[in-house]
C-alpha cells in the first residue's frame, strides 16, 4: 500500500512538488517576517532618520502579507492533492472488491468492510499532510537554515544543528516509543466500534422489542471506554513532546545568544542582526513542529495500511472473478430490436454439466449437477435447507466458479463470456431483495433507467403494487421499511420486469409469507411471466404441477427429477416432503 501511495504521488508530480514548495516557501515567509521584525527593531533603537527604515519596513510587510498568501494557497493545493488522492484509494480498494467472488464477500462483516472504507481510507489519505510533507518541509528549512548559518559562524551551525536532529530525530524517537501499540489498539477499538454499530443499528428492532438497550449502552460504553483510553495516552504524548519540542526552539535561542554576542562583541557580526539572527533562528523550528506527531501517526497509518492490505488480499485465484477482455458477448433483448453479437442468442439454452462446489476443500456442496434450462421451460428446486439450492443460482449468475463441470449457455462455458452481458439476460430476485433508502421511483431505476413515469406505473401495476404506482416520490426507507414483506418480494418481481430478462431465477419468492399473500404473488408471477424461462428454488412446493421439470436435492446432489406426477407416482422424498405440507396447509 506504501507503495500505491507514492505512486498516487508521482500521479501527480507536479500538484505535488508545488504543494511541497508552498509549504517551505510560508516557513521562509515566517523566518522572513520574524527576522526583518528584529532587525527592524533593533535598527529602530538607533534613532534613525525614516528614511533608512523603509526598506526594512517594507520587507516586515512583504513577508507578513506573503505568509498569508502562500499559507491559503498551500492549504488550496495540498487538500487539493489530499481529496485527488483519497478519490485513487476509494476507486481502488472499490475496484478490488468488485473484483472478487461473493464467496470472498460472505466472509466479510459490514462493519469490516465500513471501518476499512471509512476509518482506514481517511487515514492514508492523510499520509501526504501529517507524515510526508511535514518531513520533506523540515529537512528543507533545516538545510537552508544551517547553510545561512555556517556564512555567519560554524560553531554558531554546529550548536543549532545538534538541536535540530534532538529535535526532529530523539523527540519523535521518544514519541513512537511513548504511543507504541497505540495505533494498533486505536484501528481495533475504532473497528470494534463500527461493527457493534451496524449490527445494532441493523437488529434495533429486535432490540426494542426485547427491552435490552441497557445491555446495548453497555458495550457501547465499553468499547468507548477503550477508544478513550487511546485517545488519552495519545493527548499525553502530543503534549509532552509539543512541550519538549517548545523547550528546544527556547534552547536554540539561547545558544544562539550565548554564541552570538561574542560576534557582535568582536565585530564580526552588526549589533542590528543579533536580534534578527536570534528571532530566525526561533521561527526556523517552526518546520519541526510537526515531526513528532508525523512518527506518531505513522504506526496508525501502517496499521491502515496492512488492513488495507489483508482485506483485498484474496486467498486464492477461485476468490476474483475472472473477465478477460476478449470474451464473447451475449445479447442483450430490446423491445424494438435485437441484435447477436456472436456467441448467445437472445434465448439461450443453458446446462449444468456435472457441477461440483465446495465453500472450502473439507466438503462438497455441491455434486456432479446436471439439468438443463431449455428457452421457456419452467423448472423448481427443491429440497430441504441447507441442501445447496440457492448455491446454483450463485453458480449460474457467476458470483462463483464452479470447482469441477460447466455452465453451459448456448454452446459456450459461460465463463468464456461477458459476464455483464449475460447477467444482462437474469433477472435474479432473492428471499432478500434490497432495497434503498429511496423514492419508490429511484429504487425502480436501478433496473431500467430510462423508463417513463407511465411505464414504472404500468409496471407497479401490473404485479399488484396500485397503491406504489400513485406515489412513486415516497421514500420507501432503509431496505424498504416501510413495505410489507410481500410488498418487497413484488417490488423485486416489478424490476425483474423493468430488465426485460428472458431468464427469471426466483430463490425463495414467497418465502416467511402467509398463504394469502404466497397465493397473491405467485398468481402474479403466472400472469407476467409470458415466454420467459423460469427457474425457480423453494423448498414451498405450490403450483408445482405448472413446472415442466422438478429437481430434488439433498445434501448436494439430485436425488429425485421429473414432473410433479411423476415423483408424486415415484412415492419417494418428493412425495413425502408434499404430502407433509399438504397436511400442514389443511391444519
């Protein structure tokens, strides 16, 4: 990741290189400022006529005004620099997930990915204002300060030198020895934190049902209690050395007193510039100030880093999903023309050839699975949890490669094609449809973002969902709150419709419903669906005499397949799992 930085860095040399220059260039404004104020001063206790001060004068306001101004246009370009770089992070680390499998992201916490794209993103994009900049600034204004120094006197040089590398070398030394495994305990708490938020925030329901947010304030207490800890000893720290750093430039100036005044004395050096050389001497550390917290703050930005790092770090090539750039194309179905590209037509037949997954090397999900999807065919899965139905669907929506066998589609291993182009022909929608804190209206643009107000009406309409359809600017709340369930399963069905897919993939349509409202969705699931092919997995076995095909899995494989007649004849695990919900429906 240190690496990526500079290169961020060299992305923009130039912005850089100024951004640095500015920096000196306001420190040289201060010595500036400071240094003609003392010889100002002390030209001024001679009594002068006006006339010899307004050189030195104009000198106090050049570099006071010009302190200013380079300050604000430092400011300007560094933050400019700042955001262009978190933007490259963002993008990256955005980039890295996306390449990867669902299998990598089903391991992933909300709250590890939200304190990686919060928390640790904020503090690399800081490296460049609190690590590199002070540091390339300090060494800069001390070599320019030393060499003004040896023209003047080398013991004078050699004095101030030994203060500066106290100063910006033992003080920072003693500062990340004082703060070690500060940053390191501050990520995790700031972690810790972000996790425990989400998982409360995502299950407060459940928690003002069951009265327990006293249990609740509790760990946020305790997890607070750890941050704050944190956030003392680095007080104590920045304070100790801001103050060490403080008696330094103090100590500078006395050395530079005690050495100076022999000059003066000995006429080496004007009476005037005493004043002036002790002054610039003083400002001078200004440069240093921020050494110490840059060393502070750079085991925090390892630590972000690393986590960085470890997070889109894939264990395995079987973690990204695979797109080259020649692949061939499906085509994509369009209401007034369409046009084939070269592998898929615009109602492909797609198999499964022995498909064997795993979630790990220990145990098969799935085995040796083969069926085929033939265009307008209706084909269920079925099977008891756990039995690996919803695992096909990731299988053949290509968030996961198949361990051993094919996917099939046309001819062609649908690895072997655009992947965008042929989920283009899916229209998936799962048990848990998300849904965003939107307008009914947003929510439904996600799958057609060209369509009319009229359409999205029509549409709404067309699966049940009247009283939508009259207000498509209500904001339907986080993951749809303010929908029943069987509202949001029809809202995903309303996109599914919106995509123009030739392949609906159902997981679970009318699962954790009531028999009306199962009843309501799958009339309209029947009404709409026209020439598509449906695969649907549900382990609710309704209307299951309109399917061309069922299969039956259990613990990964397909034990039974045929039409509902025929496994009701067969009389073996199909029969029994519907004979036992027919009894359950009639009590």
């Amino acid at each position: 990741m240190t690496g990526k930085l500079l290169t961020y860095l060299k992305v923009h040399k130039s912005k850089t290189v100024l951004a640095i220059l500015l920096a000196t260039g306001t420190v040289l404004a201060g010595i500036g400022l400071m240094t003609s104020s003392g010889y100002l001063i002390s030209r001024a206790a001679e009594r002068p006529m006006i006339v010899d001060l307004f050189m030195v004068t104009a000198a106090v306001r050049f570099f006071g005004i010009s302190r200013a101004v380079v300050r604000y246009f430092e400011r300007v370009v560094s933050h400019d620099l700042t955001f262009r770089i978190l933007l490259q992070i963002r993008t990256t680390f955005y980039n890295k997930l996306n390449s990867f499998s669902q299998k990598w992201m089903m391991f992933k916490r909300p709250g590890e990915l939200l304190t990686a794209m919060i928390s640790d993103i904020e503090t690399l994009q800081n490296v460049y204002l609190r690590i590199l900049s002070p540091v390339i600034v300090a060494v800069l204004i001390s070599s320019i300060t030393l060499s003004v120094l040896m023209f003047i006197d080398i013991t004078l040089a050699i004095a101030i030198l030994l203060i500066f590398l106290v100063n910006g070398l033992l003080v920072p030394w003693l500062a990340v020895r004082l703060s070690r495994g500060t940053g390191k305990t501050d990520r995790d708490a700031q972690g810790r934190m972000k996790v425990y938020l989400v998982d409360k925030i995502q299950g407060i329901h459940d928690a003002l049902w069951l009265e327990n947010q006293q249990s609740i304030l509790k760990g946020f207490e305790k997890i607070q209690g750890n941050i704050d800890g944190v956030q003392q000893k680095h007080a104590s720290t920045s304070g100790l050395v801001e103050g060490l750093g403080s008696l330094l430039a103090n100590l500078a100036v006395f050395a530079a007193l005690v050495l100076a005044v022999p000059l003066v004395l000995n006429g080496h050096l004007e009476n005037v510039w005493l004043a002036a050389l002790v002054l610039g001497v003083f400002s001078s550390f200004e440069a240093l100030q921020g050494l110490p917290n840059a060393y502070i703050r750079y085991e925090s930005f390892k630590e972000a880093s690393q986590s960085l790092n470890n997070l889109t770090k894939a264990e395995d090539s079987t973690d990204t999903v695979q797109e080259t750039e020649t692949k061939r194309e499906a085509i994509i179905i369009n209401t007034t023309k369409s046009t084939t590209i070269h592998a898929l037509s615009g109602h492909p037949q797609i198999s499964f050839h022995k498909v064997s997954f795993s979630y790990d090397q220990d145990q098969k999900v799935l085995k040796d699975i083969e069926f085929e999807l033939s265009p307008g065919s209706k084909t269920a899965i079925v099977g008891p949890t756990g039995s690996g139905k919803s695992t096909i669907i990731n299988l053949l929506t290509g968030f996961w490669k198949p361990d051993s066998g094919g996917i099939i589609a046309d001819g062609q291993p649908i690895q072997d094609l655009d992947i965008k182009s042929f989920r283009s022909l899916l229209g998936v929608v799962s048990q848990d449809t998300y849904i965003f804190n939107r307008s009914v209206k947003e929510n439904l643009l996600i799958a057609d973002e060209k369509a009319s107000d009229h359409k999205l009406k029509e549409i709404l309409s067309n699966v049940g969902l009247d009283l939508l359809a009259d207000r498509l600017d209500l904001v339907v709340g986080s993951q749809g709150m303010k929908l029943s369930g069987g509202e949001r399963q029809l809202f995903a069905l309303a996109r599914a419709l919106l995509r123009k897919s030739r392949i609906w993939i159902f997981d679970e349509l009318s699962a954790n419903m009531d028999v009306g409202t199962e009843r309501k969705i799958l009339d309209i699931l029947w009404s709409t669906l026209g020439d598509r092919t449906l695969l649907s997995v549900t382990h609710r076995l309704l209307d299951m005499n309109k399917m061309d095909q069922i299969l039956v899995l259990d613990k990964g494989k397909i034990i039974e397949r045929g039409s509902h007649q025929e496994l009701l004849a067969a009389n073996g695990f199909y029969a029994k799992m519907y004979a036992g919900q027919m009894e359950v429906l009639r009590d």
